[in-house]
C-alpha cells in the first residue's frame, strides 16, 4: 500500500475543503467551534471576525451553508478581512428592531482604535483596507423606520480603500443598501462592486461619497425608491458598466435617477466613463449634475458616456427635473455616443440648468453623436441653456419624436 500517496490525497482534499487561514461558520446542524442559532447571531459572527483581524495566520470568516442566521445588532469587520458565505445563507436584521439611529449599518467596521464608524460622527475619520463581502444573502428584514432617512443600511463603511463587495443578494433597506462614505476627497478608494443583486431600498442603491478609483460593474438593481440606482459624489476616476437598472414598467415611476453622477464643488472628475448599461423605467436616466453656483466647466470635464440602452424613462416631476434619458448640467465636453434611447417621456438628451445658471460661466460643450434616439415625447437633443452650453451634433439617427 502506498501511504504516501494516501496522506498525500489526504492533504490535497484538505485544501481544497478547508482553508487553513479560514474560521467557518455552521448551523447548530454542523460541528465547529462557531455555529449561528437564529438569535443574536451577530455574537458568534464579530467573534470570529474579531479573531481572524487579531491572528496574521487568518484572513477569513467563512459562513457555510445553508444556514439562515438573524441578527439584531451590526456585524463588525476589520481592515485585512473576508467575510464569505455560501448562496444558501441569509443574514436578516431581525424583523422590527427598529433601531431609529442614522448610518447604523448591518454590515459596517470596526477600526483600528476599535471605534465604530457611526458612531463617531458623520464626517468621521474612518480606516478599513483590504477587505472583502461576498457570496450571501443579507436582508434588512421588516422595520417600520421611515424610507429614505439613513436608517437600516445594509453595508456603510467609511474611508475605506481596497474593498470587493460581490456576489451578494443585498435588498429591503430604509436608506442606501451600500453606502461608502469618504470624510474627504479621495480617502474612499479603490473600490469594486460587481455581481450583485440590489432591490428595494429606502434610498440609493449603491452610494459613493468622494471617491477615487471604483468600479461598478454587472450588477442588477431594482426598485429603489428615493434616489438612485448608483450615485457616486463628488468622485473621480471611475467606472460603471454592465448594470441592469430598472422599475417595474406597469407600476408608478419612483426613485430619481437610474445612474446619477453629481458634484458639490471643483474637484477634478478625472476620467469617467459609464458604458453598456440598460436602464429601464426609471425616473431618470442617467444625469450628471453639478450644483449651483460654482463654474465646473475644467474640473467636471470629458465624461463618456456610451452604448447605454435607455428605455421608457419617466420624468421626475412636472417642475421638469430629470427631464430626459440622459440629462446634463454644469458638466463639459461630455462625450455622448452609441447610446440607444427609446420612449422617454419627455427629451432624450437634454443640458438643463432647471435651478438657474449664476455663477456656472460660458462656454460650455456636449458632443452628441452616433445616438439612436427614438419615441420620445419631447425632443431628441434639446438645449435649455443656449446662453451657456452648445451641442455638437453629428450622424445621430433620430426618429418618431414628438418634438422635433
């Protein structure tokens, strides 16, 4: 008998079973130092979170499915960790907890001083890097805390960098379902979120505040109520393509923007690309938005925008918000082209200052071209600001508008 070979294979199955640098989490069915009960489960998950970011030989807590485990306070994560879980497991806040305090997460951070990021104050100087959330289910369950108002977020970390969060079924939030909040320009980092499935929150799908470096790519997002499908803040260097963004076609339009791109201030937006995406039945469909008061033609400059498919775009309101499937304001020398725009309810592209152009300066530019642009109940290109802002408009095909 060759025992070589026998230990050997013991060995390989090992590795390939049972990661040596990973704790794993069962149900009370499995066997395992780390098991989750139904009850308060947030216990045993920080417990081993809090042991892989004390041991340099750990990198990750595993959770092993199927498992459904009910929490009733946040899940903490350190900056070096994974936290992973099978497709069969479900992490739900338990129904009506009502926590009723702003930013309180299901999944936020512990930092190095061991502070907790919301707890520390809006603007909070945060540090998390290297970490990674994926492959479960996470829930935020029945609460009756109002919609909209940064209650119940599912993920919220601040000032990180080095993040993945993918592969995940994150829906019901009252607030954002992913929110990364940067306490200034450029500490929140190098960024991925990809693979997901994102329904029903409260207000922004995927949230990014003065970012830098982040990609969103290959998600589907669906019925967010108040905001956007992804927004990212006053960021730079960025991009969002092969999302999937929508409402359901035959109820009443919510929410204000499938992809919403908006600037507080100068700061260079870098290179910005937003590509291949298909937004559907949205308030909104893609806008990027400068506010008032300030000139943002060189910082907010060269935007691309390309090969999106935008079908049935409402409008926000009868004020005229949002009034087209790409809409344009305080932003220069964007680049439109290849996009495929059909049945907005009211312009298919549109530059609009709707709040009033004092302070915005002259001489702005959107090159709009190669666009099939079709079925709209306004215009195909419609310029509000002629004062300001020019269109150069080249072998767009337009057709069957009701404005012309």
């Amino acid at each position: 008998m060759n025992y070589k070979f026998i230990i050997l294979s013991i060995l390989l199955y090992s590795k390939f079973t049972y990661a040596l640098d990973t704790l794993y989490i069962t149900s009370t069915k499995g066997k395992g130092e780390y098991q989750c009960n139904g009850k308060h489960d947030q216990i045993v998950i920080n417990k081993a979170l809090d042991r892989v970011a004390s041991d340099n030989n750990l990198t990750t807590v595993y959770l092993k499915g199927p498992m459904r485990c009910i929490i009733d306070e946040p899940i903490l994560i350190s900056t070096n960790s994974r936290l992973i879980g099978d497709s069969t497991v479900t992490v739900k806040l338990k129904d009506n907890r009502d926590w009723n305090t702003p930013n309180k997460p299901l999944i936020g951070q512990k930092n190095s001083d061991g502070s907790v990021a919301w707890e520390i104050g809006k603007y909070g100087k945060g540090d998390i890097s290297n970490i990674e959330i994926a492959g479960f289910e996470l829930s935020g369950g029945v609460q009756s805390e109002a919609r909209g108002k940064y209650f119940i977020i599912l993920i919220n970390l601040y000032d990180p960098s080095y993040v993945k969060i993918h592969d995940m079924n994150l829906h019901d939030s009252q607030g954002d379902i992913i929110r990364f909040y940067g306490s200034d320009r450029g500490r929140t980092n190098h960024i991925e979120v990809y693979n997901n499935k994102i329904k029903n929150s409260g207000h922004e799908g995927i949230y990014f505040i003065y970012p830098n470096f982040i990609k969103v790519y290959n998600n589907e997002i669906y019925n967010t109520r108040t905001n956007a499908g992804i927004r990212v803040s006053t960021g730079s260097n960025f991009s969002i393509y092969n999302n999937t963004i929508g409402n359901d076609l035959n109820k009443s339009s919510s929410g204000y923007a499938g992809i919403l791109v908006d600037s507080s201030d100068n700061t260079p937006i870098g290179e910005a690309n937003i590509y291949d995406n298909y937004i559907y039945g949205k308030n909104g469909g893609i806008v990027l938005e400068a506010n008032r008061g300030f000139n943002s033609k060189n910082a907010l400059n060269g935007v691309y925008i390309h090969n999106n498919k935008l079908y049935k775009i409402n409008n926000y309101s009868n004020k005229g918000y949002l009034n087209g499937a790409i809409r344009i304001n305080g932003f220069n020398n964007t680049l439109i082209e290849y996009n495929i725009i059909n049945g907005s309810k009211k312009d298919g592209i549109v530059y609009d200052e709707h709040e009033g152009i004092e302070g915005r300066g002259t001489g702005y530019k959107t090159i709009v071209r190669h666009n099939t642009i079709s079925n709209c109940k306004g215009y195909g290109i419609n310029n509000l600001n002629p004062n300001i802002h020019s269109f150069i408009v080249k072998n767009n095909h337009l057709f069957n508008n009701l404005k012309r």
